[in-house]
C-alpha cells in the first residue's frame, strides 16, 4: 500500500519548508500517547536517522521510521481549512478506533 498526500497537504509542507529555509522533508510518524495508544508525529526533518526512509510524495520528501511504517501504510495525508481552523488530517485504513477527543488511535 502507498503514502499518498492530497495536493493541499502538499501545497502546505511546500510552504512551510520554503519558510524555514531548510529541511530535508517531513516526518511522518508514530509515538505512544493519548487513551487509545498512538499518535501521530509530524516534524521537519534536518537530517536522517538510521532507520529513516525517504519517500517522494507530490514533490515532498515524506521520512517515515521502519517502525512507524507499517502502521502508516495507506495514509492519506490532507490538509483541511474548516472556518476558522485548520490542520493537517490522517485518514488511516489501518486505525481501527480513535478517543474520543481524536488525539490518538488503535490499530
């Protein structure tokens, strides 16, 4: 299954590392926290780690952990404006729940 990410995700990291004005990509990860167990990560990547793989997904270098990887596998990756809000949204086949306040997931 491959990563995908809408061209508004995509328009939006673009934005965000030219603003910065460094970065290799986009971490796309996993960490345990919140009722249901995990969460996602999302961070800026200055330089790899060892178990890091890169993925070119719309023109960005998506960073994914080998750990991370095989719960993320079919992510797609949007970015949602709602009104006033907006962020980034994880539409993951592998998630099989969420809390209630949506901070975290079961797979």
């Amino acid at each position: 299954m491959a990563i995908t990410m809408t061209a508004a995700a995509s328009d939006r990291v673009k934005a965000f590392l030219k603003n910065r004005g460094k970065g290799i990509g986009l971490r796309l990860g996993l960490k345990t926290s919140g009722c249901s167990g995990m969460s996602y990560v999302l961070e800026f990547v200055d330089e790899l780690n060892d178990d890091d793989e890169i993925y070119e997904i719309e023109g960005v270098n998506i960073i994914i952990d080998a750990k991370s990887f095989i719960y993320l596998q079919g992510i797609e990756l949007d970015f949602v404006k709602e009104g006033l809000n907006e962020g980034f949204q994880f539409n993951n086949p592998n998630a099989k729940g969420e809390c209630g306040c949506g901070e975290s997931f079961t797979v």
